[in-house]
C-alpha cells in the first residue's frame, strides 16, 4: 500500500474579515472604543476555528498543495474551498529541474464543488518526477470568499457571531478558543449544515 504524502500551507490572507468590527460590536452590544482590538482579535480566532471545522477558507486565501508523486485517480481534490482558481501546476523532472504544466489541454477545475477539483485530460502523460521529494507536485491556487462579489455563507457567519457574542458575554471566565458545554449544540448545529453543503 502506497501512503501518498500531500501538504497544504496557506501562503497568504487577503480581504476584510467576513463579520466586521461594526458587526460584532452591534451583536456584542459594545460601545467602548477601547474593546475594539479585542473585540478584532476574537473575530480572526472565531473565523480561523469555523474554517478548520467547515473545511472552508471564509476570506480570500493564496494556497500551495504538495504531493510526493502524481494522484491515482485522474483527478486532485484541492483541500480548502471554494476554489477560485489555479494559478500553477509544477512538477520537479528527474534532474531536479522545475517544470511546470499550463493547463490548455492538460487539465481544468472544477469550481463548483466542495472542495475544488483540477482534472486532468484524459490524454495528458504525467510526466516522471524525482523521488524521494515530498514537494515533488504543487499546485498553487486561489480559494476563499470576499465581502463583495462572493461573501462567506450566512451560516458560517452566524456561528462566528455566536463565537464571539459567547466570549464577549463570559469573558471573565471564559478562554478564548474554547466552545462551552453551553454553545457546543447550537455551534455544531451550524457547523454540520456548512458541511452538508460541502459534502452534497
């Protein structure tokens, strides 16, 4: 059995937070100034913990997969949704040179699905790669929502809403982070309906 070695690294973040500061302030019902940075940081640690639930990048992210060798099958899942699009696929030849594919009639994606999925033509040749390499295959790829033309779902949303309402509330007592007993339901709730929609 072959283990297939793959890595996901987010290289970088862009765009404004799906919940803004004004937003969160109106649901915490805060008026001090002085808890907005606070109140900012909460948001980016809310946003970061539905992302690693729902399988899903809520702001616009710049992402590299690796893989040691090419895929089995004739496709490559990309792991965090929604795709966006692809903007290199590379490979590192038997010499330890770096080739890369462009996609005209090599492969396509497929941005519709949760995640992501380059295909390959079904004529395209893999070429050899070196071994020993975990990094042998990347692919570099946009995927994420924005504030304005793609905004985060509604759900996603509201459970970073209930997140930081929850901390705001018991902030004496709670650490920040952590989902209480008291919100575990109505957070999974919301966590399992966001991927219901990943997973069709």
């Amino acid at each position: 059995m072959t283990i297939v070695s793959t890595s996901t690294a987010v290289i970088a973040e862009t765009g404004d937070e799906p919940v803004s500061l004004l937003q969160l302030k109106n649901i915490c019902r805060a008026v001090a100034d002085d808890e907005d940075d606070e109140l900012r940081s909460w948001g980016v640690t809310a946003r970061k913990m539905v992302e690693s639930d729902s399988h899903r990048s809520l702001v616009r992210k710049t992402i590299r997969q690796r893989r040691h060798c090419w895929p089995a099958e004739n496709y490559v899942e990309l792991a965090r949704g929604p795709l966006v699009s692809v903007e290199s696929l590379q490979y590192i030849d038997t010499d330890g040179a770096t080739q890369s594919i462009e996609s005209a009639d090599n492969w396509r994606i497929d941005t519709d699905r949760q995640p992501g999925v380059l295909f390959f033509d079904p004529e395209f040749v893999r070429p050899a790669t070196i071994s020993g390499r975990h990094d042998a295959i990347t692919i570099n790829y946009t995927a994420g929502y924005d504030t304005v033309e793609n905004p985060a779902p509604a759900i996603a949303c509201s459970a970073i809403s209930m997140l930081v309402a929850h901390w705001y509330k018991n902030r004496e007592a709670t650490t920040v982070g952590v989902v209480s007993t008291e919100l575990a339901l109505g957070y999974e709730r919301l966590i399992g309906l966001l991927l219901q929609e990943t997973y069709p």
